[in-house]
C-alpha cells in the first residue's frame, strides 16, 4: 500500500505549490476591465477562478463585471 502514500503526498505537495503561487498572485492588485477600478482579491478566489495569461475570471466588487486583469507589481 505504500504506492497510496507516495500518491497522496505527490497530490499534496502539488496543491501546496498551486495555493504558494495563487497567494503570490493574490498579492498583487486586479484591474476591473469594465470600470477599471482596483480592488483586492482573496486567494481561495483566484484559487477557484478560471484564469488565461494575465486574465481571470473574478467579479469586480464595484461593478459586478466578470473578468479584470492583473496589475504588474510597482
Ligand atoms: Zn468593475
């Protein structure tokens, strides 16, 4: 049963990689493409949203438009 452990830690190790990336990314601020109004996003959010290059798929909390940009780190 050893191969079981070995899975899981294998299916753990990529998932803490995945949640230190997301809260890098949650770091930084996002751009509303609607109104272009900046607002924070909370990591389990990103974690959870379809994303493509820079764009993901968030609800802006101003407008209520989905999808916004991140904005590069100053
Ligand atoms: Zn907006």
């Amino acid at each position: 049963m050893g191969w079981v452990i070995v899975t899981l830690i294998v299916i753990a190790a990529a998932f803490i990689c995945c949640v230190l990336y997301v809260k890098q990314i949650a770091k930084h601020k996002f751009i509303c493409k609607e109104c272009s109004k900046e607002f924070n996003v909370n990591w389990r959010m990103i974690l959870f949203a379809m994303h493509y290059e820079n764009q993901y798929e968030i609800r802006c909390p101003h407008c209520g438009h989905v999808g916004c940009t991140v904005k590069e780190s100053e």
